[in-house]
C-alpha cells in the first residue's frame, strides 16, 4: 500500500511538473525597504488583446495578498513602482506529427502538445533609483487541442488566466527574492 501512495504521488508530481506547475518564494520583504508597490497598467507589445490589464490586476492582487498594497498616506521613501512590459506572447501547437501514408493521415500536430507563452520585462523604481529588475520572464501553459475551433480557443483562453496567475505569482515572488 505504502509502495502504490509513493507511486501515486511519484506520478502527480510528475503529472504536475510537465503541466508547468512549480513551486516559488512566497512573500518575503521588498528591496530598498519598500513598503508598498503601485503598479500603474502594463505595457502591452504584443498582439495579445487585454493581456496587459489581466496581468496588471493579478500582480496588484498578489502584492495586496502579501501586504504590499497601501493609500496615499505612505511616504514616498517607503514607496516604489513597478514598471513592466508583456514583450512577447504566443500560442499553438508545438510539435509536428510524422504523416501517416498507409492511414490516409497526412501531417499535422500532436495531441496535447499545445502551449501559450508569454515574456515579461519589468523593474522596480523608487523615482530615478532601480531597485530590482528581470529583463525577460518567459512563463507557458498547456493547454488540450480540440478540432472544433471554438473549443480550443477557450482551452486557450483558460490556459492563459492560468499562466497570467502563475506569471504574477513569479514576478512578485522574484521582487521579494532579490531574484
């Protein structure tokens, strides 16, 4: 019985690490002795619609869980901003299949093997003084094929909320790292 728990955990952590999941710092104290980040709308260079907005929102909401969120009482000393940029976003199908002549199959992609992708600049400024910084943070999320299009857009689209919480998770968590 001990020997099938190992197993079955063996397999999750498995299952889990393949599917992009991963373990990060949580929380810890921001550089410079901030106390609290405002984080104006991220610049979108992609052509990825509304992505900025969603990651914006998550990291405001990761940084409010971890008490870094203040008012307008806060003084400047104890105040930085995040300056960041969605530089690049993609998605699809990421590997070929071989063709299948004798089946009548002709090339295509594999099952399973779609991933969405998105690459961050961001730093951390308290006025002209840089605090900390990552100049390019590439996260990705699986996400299942579908040969109707509609349902693989929403595979899509729920792999990408899935990645934006991951990506603000990992971006506040290198913030109050040092990393």
């Amino acid at each position: 019985m001990a020997a099938r728990v190992r197993s079955g955990l063996g397999l999750l952590s498995l299952l889990l690490a393949a599917c992009g999941y991963h373990l990060s710092a949580q929380g810890g104290t921001l550089p410079g002795g901030v106390q609290v980040v405002d984080v104006p709308v991220l610049q979108n260079q992609t052509t990825e619609a509304g992505v900025e907005g969603q990651l914006t929102d998550a990291i405001r909401h990761r940084l409010s869980e971890l008490g870094f969120a203040g008012d307008s009482q806060t003084t400047s000393l104890d105040r930085a901003k995040l300056l960041a940029n969605v530089v690049a976003a993609s998605s699809g199908p990421v590997a070929p299949k071989v063709a299948d002549t004798d089946a009548g199959v002709g090339v295509g992609y594999a099952p399973g093997l779609y991933v969405v992708s998105l690459a961050v600049s961001a730093k951390l400024l308290r006025g002209d003084e840089l605090l900390w910084q990552t100049d390019y943070l590439v996260q990705s999320e699986r996400y299942l094929p579908s040969d109707d299009l509609a349902t693989l857009e929403a595979h899509r689209r729920e792999a990408l909320r899935r990645l934006i919480h991951d990506l603000a998770h990992e971006i506040v968590a290198r913030m109050t790292s040092g990393l």
